[in-house]
C-alpha cells in the first residue's frame, strides 16, 4: 500500500518506508527528524517544470499533465517505486508542500495506483 504525506506532520511506525519525492530538501526538517528512508530526487519533476508550476492552483491541470509526461519518460524510477512496494508492506511518499491537493505527490500517486 502507498500513501502520501506532508513531511511536516508527526512520523508514525504506521508510515511504513518513507520516500521523500522532493527535489529540495524541506525548509527547516533536520534529516533525523524527517525520518526519511530514501530521498528519491530522480521521481520529482524537473527543475524547470518545478519552477514554472510555483505551487499556482491555476496550473495545477497543465502541471499534471507534464508530470505526467516526465514520469512517463522516466521509466526507472518508476520501476523502483514498484520494487520497493513490493519489498514494503506500506510505502509513504512524503512532500513538503504546502498545499495538500495540488502537489507532486498527488499526481505521483495517482500514476502508481495505476501501474
């Protein structure tokens, strides 16, 4: 089973491996505190695609359909995510945005959920 999370929010055994799917480090998490099992950059969208989605709502349906494209193309890491929740009963893919619906891990779920 997969999940998704904010990084920020209190780690649980329940979390099973944690994932951080971000590019960037999160702004003020130590790495021992964010309890982080593999900080999987390559999954993240690209710097130029991540800098011109800025977290704007009113690009959230461009943004999803170009992360969509890169993760189609990076097939690798795709493959990983797939081994691994095979290894772990429970994965969480955690984030550090802000908004809780119109993210990276939202859509990076959602591509899971159907491989």
């Amino acid at each position: 089973m997969i999940k998704i999370k904010r990084v920020y929010e209190e780690h649980s055994s329940s979390d099973g491996f944690r994932i951080l799917i971000d590019r960037l480090w999160p702004r003020g998490v130590s790495k021992s505190n964010a309890h982080v099992d593999l900080w999987f950059k390559e999954i993240a969208p690209t710097e130029q695609l991540r800098k011109w989605f800025s977290h704007d709502p009113k690009k959230w349906e461009s943004f999803k359909k170009k992360y969509i494209k890169e993760l189609k193309e990076n097939k690798p890491s795709l493959d990983r995510i797939k081994s691994l929740k095979k290894e772990h009963k429970m994965i969480t893919l955690v984030f550090s945005a802000k908004d809780e619906q119109h993210n990276n891990a939202v859509v990076l779920i959602g591509v899971l959920r159907m491989l």
